[in-house]
C-alpha cells in the first residue's frame, strides 16, 4: 500500500470544486437545512422510484452518501460542524464535497472553490456572524430543550423553538412544525436572511401509525403520548410504516417549500438524513450501531 503525502492531500483539498457556488449563495440567499431524521436511503430511493414522494422529486434525485454518524447525537455534532453527510464514492475526506469548510481543523487553510468557510464552533454561529437570522426547529429529543443535552444543539441558535407536538409520538408532528414555522414567518419582520434547521422526526420510531396500525400496547401508547415527547420504539414498526412516514412528510414539506418560495424568494435547500435505522436486518434493531442500512442515507441539495 502506497502512502499518500500529506502535501498531495491538502492540494487535493484546495483544488475541490463544490457543485454549488457557496459565497454566491451565503448573503444572498435564505438556507434551509432540512434534516429528515432516520430516513433510510432505500426506503427514499423505493418511494422516489414509485412515486411516493412527489414533492421531493420536483427537486432531483436522491444521492447515495454516507452518514457522519449512526445515530442523531453524534452526526448532528458533524453536520453543524461542515461534514454533511459524504458522498458514497468518497475514499478519504479531501474527496468529499465540503459546501462549509471549517477553517481551524487541520485540513489546510485554503478553502476549497466554492466553499463557505466559517471560523466559528459551528456553521451555525458563522452564519450569524455573518449576518443570518438562525432558526431551530426540533424534533427528536436531542432537540426538545427540556435536558441539559437536549440544549445543547438549540443552544447554536439565535432562535429555537420545540413543543410536545413537534416530538415523535405525535403523529401530526410534521404538520404542525411547517404549521408553527409559517406562523412565525408570517409574523417576522427582521430583514436579515434566515438560516433555519427543521428536524423532522415522523420517519423516526414510532412511525406504525401512518398506515393505520394498532399499537402493541395501546394503554403504553397512550402515556407516552401524554408525557410530552416521550419516544417508545413502536413494536409494529416496520420498513413499510418508515415508507409512509416519509409519504405523510411529503405533503408536508410541500407547504413548506411553497410558502417560503412565495414569501421569501430564493432560496438554497440542502436535504438530507442523518443516518438511518434497522428493522431487523441481521439481527439488527433500530439505530446506534454500525450497519449498512444505518451508515447509507440519502441527500439533496437544491435551490427554491
């Protein structure tokens, strides 16, 4: 095996080109982060292909990357940190599309062509510091500001807001997230660009209810919905319930991309899961562990 020098890496690095020019988009465009919680690259790639997800795919297909992460915590700390989710053909870093370069991490100090390099702990900050409104809507629970590690993602936000109808047991919870951001986007009056992050968690457990099911254990369902968020891994989950989840969200982002298209002109969406989850493949249950199916995910980026 033949060592690559470092110098090679970091020309290779300075010489990537990103598909989106970044310092035409940062300033002049609003940037939607919409971050499709536990979405599972198969499961987007079967309904893009069967025509689940028409909203979606008004806006290109689905790329196949990999997760930074295998569960929420860690590949949020990555992605507010620059490192989207990679491209599948990536074979070391300086291969990755990097549309925001953190400065200070060792990997030269040349930003690549296109990208938008930021000094800040987090993309989030260096996109207010230059001058963006930044807002947060949660989802799942490393969101809900009600413990101290759930404060921590919002903390990165000059705005953040959750409520126990954004959390995973609601079964509206995407509707009424797009329901509580038109709200605020009808009442806002700050000119400045917004950079907002929407952490949709429908597609996350429990998701048995999108095609009607019962519950396992109805009177369990039934508290936890009252417990303000509380998340229970639906024992009738399935692959087909994660697919109609994603079908229900659909809908929803439609409303969304049309309203800010019409009061907030153009506007750059990147798209994407943070990693995704198991139904029993090998052995395998639910998120947290290093399978294929929780390290493949899908991503899109594109302009309203």
């Amino acid at each position: 095996m033949s060592e690559v020098p470092f110098s090679a890496f970091r020309a290779s690095m300075e010489e990537k080109k990103c598909s989106v020019d970044m310092e035409q988009v940062v300033g002049r465009c609003d940037i939607l982060f919409v971050c499709l919680d536990t979405l599972r690259y198969d499961a987007a790639i079967a309904e893009e292909k069967g025509g689940g997800t028409p909203i979606l795919n008004r806006y290109g297909a689905w790329e196949k990357r990999q997760a930074p992460g295998n569960f929420t915590y860690p590949s949020h700390h990555a992605i507010f940190s620059g490192f989207l989710p990679s491209k599948d053909e990536a074979r070391s870093i300086a291969e990755q599309e990097m549309l925001f370069f953190p400065r200070s991490m060792g990997m030269g100090k040349a930003i690549p062509k296109g990208s938008y390099g930021f000094d800040a702990s987090n993309l989030v900050e260096g996109l207010h510091g230059d001058g963006y409104d930044t807002w947060c809507v949660g989802g799942v629970a490393f969101f809900d500001k009600r413990s101290a590690m759930g404060r921590v993602f919002p903390s990165f936000f000059e705005k953040s807001y959750w409520n126990p109808s954004f959390s995973c047991p609601v079964k509206e919870s995407t509707g009424n997230q797009v329901d509580f951001i038109l709200k605020r986007l009808e009442q806002n009056t700050d000119p400045r660009k917004i950079f907002l992050y929407l952490n949709v968690c429908a597609i996350h457990y429990p998701n048995y209810f999108y095609l009607g099911r019962e519950a396992a254990d109805p009177e369990r369902e039934e508290a936890g919905k009252q417990s303000a968020g509380t998340e229970r891994r639906g024992k009738n989950d399935s692959l087909e319930t994660h697919r109609a989840a994603l079908r229900y969200v659909d809908g929803e982002l439609g409303r969304l991309f049309d309203a800010w298209k019409e009061k907030r002109g153009e506007t750059f969406v990147v798209c994407f899961s943070d990693h995704g989850t198991c139904y029993g493949e090998d052995g395998y249950v639910f998120h947290g562990v290093n399978h294929p199916v929780v390290s493949t995910v899908p991503y899109k980026h594109f302009f309203l």
